[in-house]
C-alpha cells in the first residue's frame, strides 16, 4: 500500500481508520472519503477500491520502456471504479467464480460492471453458473450424496488400468432452486484420474488458490441483481447457451429465457442504461434488440467464431452485416483483436479493424485468465495471447497488450479474472 508519509499512517491508525494496512471503505486516510495515495478510494456502493500488490508488481516487471515510466508514475494514485474494468465472474483468478465472495472482491478491486453468466435450474429459477452443466467441477456437489445421485451423468471413477478418465455431469437442470442453494461454490478444477467423488474435485491449477473456496456462496441472477446494486457497480448478464433440449420441459422456450433474463432487471427497478446483456448466440442479442430495445441497444454480441476453422474470415467479413442488424457492440477473444507487424510490434487485427470500419464498439475477454505468460509461447501457444505469444515473455507484458487494447484497438472495457490490474491501467490513463 502507497501512502505518502509517516504521518499518514499514524494518523490513520489513531482514528481506527486503517487495519491491516487497509484503508476504510468509507474514507480515505485523510477522513473526507477521498484517498490521497493509498490505493483505496471513497464512497463507491458499500467498498472502496483496493488494489492490492499484484498490479505493482507486474509494472515493475515489465521490459523499460516509455510505457512502464507512465504507469510507475501512477503508484500513489488515487484509484476509482471504473467502467472499463469488468469483473469476469467476479475476481476469478483467486476466488470461486460467480459466488458472492468473488463478485464483492472483484468490486473491491474497481470493476465498474460485474458479469453473472445465466442459466436455469429445473424449477427454471435462474442462477449464476458459467454453464449449465459445470456443477460437478465449480461446486462440491459430489460431496452431498443425495444431490450427487441427481446429477445427468453419475460419477464413474477413472480406470488406471486402461487409461479412461472419470466421468461425470451435473446440471442446474438437474436440480430445484433448493437443491441448487445447498451447494458452495469451489476454484473450477477437476482431477481426471480420480477413482472418489472427492478426489474428482480436486485439481486446482498451480496458479490459483484455493484459500478462498471455504464459503463459495450461489447466487440466484435477481439475488446478483440485488448484490450488484449495493456494490454500486453496473450489471454484465450472459445468457448462457442450454445443455438441454429446448424447449426445456417441452413448454419452456429460448425467447421465454432470454426474456425472462431482461424481466428480472425491469422487476428491480434497475436503469436499462445499466444493464449490457450479452450472448454467444446471435439470435438472442437480436431478440432483445426488436423486443426490449432499451436493453438491446446495449446488448453485446460474443464472438467465438474465430474458434472454428475459417470463422476469424467469415467474422471479419460479417462486421457490416451485424451493424446493419443494429448490433452495436461486439465481444471477441484478445487474440483475435492483436497480431504482429512485420517489425514483431503488438497492433491492431485485421478484425479489430473491420470492426471499427462498421461502427462496431468493440469490448473483450479475458485478462489474468492464464498461467506464467512466460509460458505464452508453449507449445501450444496460450490460448488468450496465440497471435502475438512469439514477443510474451514476461509478466510485465500483460500491461504492454492492455495497452494496445486500449490506445490502438480502442475497446470500450476488458473482462479480467483479476479486475485491480485493468482498475490500474484505466486510472492511470484517465479511462472512465
């Protein structure tokens, strides 16, 4: 933590403002809810913001360059919530995803606008879950026999003998809202050797943690609602496409739940302006834009057919057909926006470029979602940096493509799994 003077400290501890080395969500160390250099700034919903070491750490990393002099000179802050910081299922790169944990840290950190992924449980309650059927690998199901035995695929233990991986798959679909509420939320990780339900729940990455999965809580979409609201941050809802057949229970359609989605903020009172539903699913982004165009307007458009043989073409290609559709703003991967010119430089896609030719906004996925980016280069390459990982190879590099991203590409705000490290970024560079 950044702050100025002996004195400050001092005083900060004399007036109980200060516990271990963190400044009070309610005022700043000089006691007028403005902060002057420690990291942590006034009044924003119910937490201040707090960065905490990892941003400094990775400008500190970084090759010298006329880049890491301007964000070296931002240290002492202050830091506020921004926008362009958008928390991917919170705080992720540590924390449970899409649990209360993790959204309140990834708001503590600066996320403007925090993202619940949305699907539905059998009761056809919505809840926040990155995909219907991740329970067995986000969720300690397998540890409650009467819900484990629910579960779409049972557990079968993995056969050493012969090499085959444990198998199983539970869905939110599988069970009611209070079934769904009894689980807690755990680091995405699974161990395909295991032989036990309990052993299959290990295998957290090196790089994460698993010190804050003991009270993983779930959130129900209009408790996220509601959560977010006293946070005081905006709302990124991804209507997540169904594991099961739709319609779902035979009466249950695809256009019912993604209305149902933009129901659930009108009964809250909350700002259309607020709100920016997204969807892999191209139909649904053009069902809120002809029927709820408050929220349409709004609405992002996730691209991942650049994943598929011949997609990157054809999506750089359709960049006037989705305005001309009224999309206003477009979600692809980091990679598919960067490459490398000739001189091995970071700049802007030829996507990025068609893109900003169509009048496309253009927003992106997902920082602090890898391992060491010294790694970058693989084999295989990390998924996030492939275009530009020949010239990774450092930490420090995650501020050197956030730059490109910002200044070059021009996106609008970035999804990171660790939002302090964008918060830094945008307040340094006086991004909103």
């Amino acid at each position: 933590m950044h702050l100025r003077n002996t004195a400050v400290v001092v005083a900060a501890y004399a007036s109980g403002l200060l516990a271990l080395g963190c400044a009070s969500a309610a005022n700043g160390p000089d006691g007028d809810g403005t902060d002057h250099g420690n990291g942590s700034s006034g009044n924003h919903g119910s937490q201040g913001v707090q960065l905490g070491p990892r941003p400094f750490y990775l400008v500190n990393d970084m090759t010298d360059s006329r880049l890491k002099r301007q964000l070296q000179r931002c240290e002492n802050g202050p830091f506020r919530r921004t926008d362009f910081s958008i928390g991917h299922r919170g705080a992720a790169l540590q924390f449970p995803e899409h649990t209360r944990q993790s959204y309140e840290a990834g708001a503590r950190m600066g996320a403007g606008i925090l993202e619940c992924d949305v699907t539905f449980t059998n009761d056809r309650t919505l809840v926040c879950r990155h995909s219907q059927c991740d329970l067995h690998t986000t969720t300690n199901i397998l540890t409650i026999p009467e819900l484990a035995a629910k579960c779409s695929v049972p557990f079968t233990p993995a056969d050493p003998t012969t090499g085959t991986p444990a198998r199983v798959q539970c869905c939110t679909s599988d069970l009611t809202l209070a079934e769904f509420k009894r689980l807690r939320g755990k680091m995405d990780a699974f161990n395909p050797l295991a032989t036990t339900p309990a052993a299959y729940l290990q295998g957290t990455a090196s790089w994460r943690t698993d010190l804050y999965s003991a009270s993983g809580t779930l959130l129900t979409h209009a408790e996220s609602i509601q959560l977010f609201r006293k946070l005081g941050t905006k709302f990124t809802p991804e209507l997540k496409a169904p594991s099961v057949q739709m319609p779902f229970q035979g009466d249950y359609t695809q256009e019912q739940y993604a209305q149902q989605m933009i129901d659930e903020y009108k009964a809250a009172g909350i700002d259309p302006r607020k709100v920016y539903p997204q969807s892999f699913n191209r139909n649904d982004v053009l069902y809120w834009i002809a029927k709820e165009p408050r929220f349409g307007r709004q609405a992002v458009f996730l691209d991942e057919r650049v994943d598929v043989p011949g997609g990157y073409e054809a999506a750089v290609a359709s960049m006037p057909e989705l305005s001309s559709q009224g999309v206003k703003t477009i979600a692809p991967p980091m990679w598919a926006l960067l490459e490398l010119d000739r001189d091995q430089h970071i700049v802007p896609s030829r996507y990025a470029e068609a893109a900003k030719a169509a009048g496309l906004d253009i927003i992106t996925w997902t920082l602090e979602r890898s391992g060491l980016l010294r790694d970058a280069a693989g084999p295989p390459p990390t998924y996030y940096y492939q275009s530009i990982a020949a010239v990774i190879d450092n930490e420090g590099d995650m501020y050197t493509v956030l730059d490109v991203l910002a200044r070059d590409v021009g996106v609008l705000g970035i999804f990171s799994d660790w939002p302090a490290t964008v918060t830094y970024y945008a307040n340094c560079m006086g991004l909103k």
